[in-house]
C-alpha cells in the first residue's frame, strides 16, 4: 500500500510540474504580445484596461485600473 500511495504522490508531482513549466510562454516578447492582443479585444468590454510587466514573478500582467481610488484589479496574468 505504501508503494501505491508513493507512486501516486509521485505521479500528482509530475502532472503538476508539467502543468506549470510547460503552459506558459518561452519568452517575455510572446507573453507581452498576448497581454497586448487580448488588451485590444477586451477594451470594449471591460474599461480602462492596461498590460504591465512584474520583473519579480515573470509575468506580464492585463489589469483594470482602480477607479474612485479603488486597487486595481488583475484580469488575466501571462506567465513566461
């Protein structure tokens, strides 16, 4: 039983592993063109939407910006 459950924590680490180094973009070049597409298909929907870069966790993120001084809101992150 004690295999069984090694082998299956080992198997969830794998999917896991996989699932996060492997979905998101090979650079920070494509995840800004994708922030930057999906900006221009989301402004008539959603208003005062912008793209920015976070140096610390790799991403480019699409946000609204706070209004009546509220935070802003991150609608979509792209992890490269």
């Amino acid at each position: 039983m004690m295999k069984i459950s090694i082998a299956f924590i080992s198997l969830i680490a794998i999917i896991f592993v996989y699932l996060y180094y492997f979905t998101g973009y090979k650079s920070a070049f494509e995840a800004d063109q994708q922030c930057h597409y999906e900006l221009r298909l989301k402004s008539v929907e959603l208003e005062g939407l912008a793209c920015d870069h976070d140096l610390e966790t790799n991403q480019w993120l699409l946000y609204q910006k706070g209004i009546d001084e509220k935070p802003s809101k991150v609608v979509e992150r792209y992890r490269y």
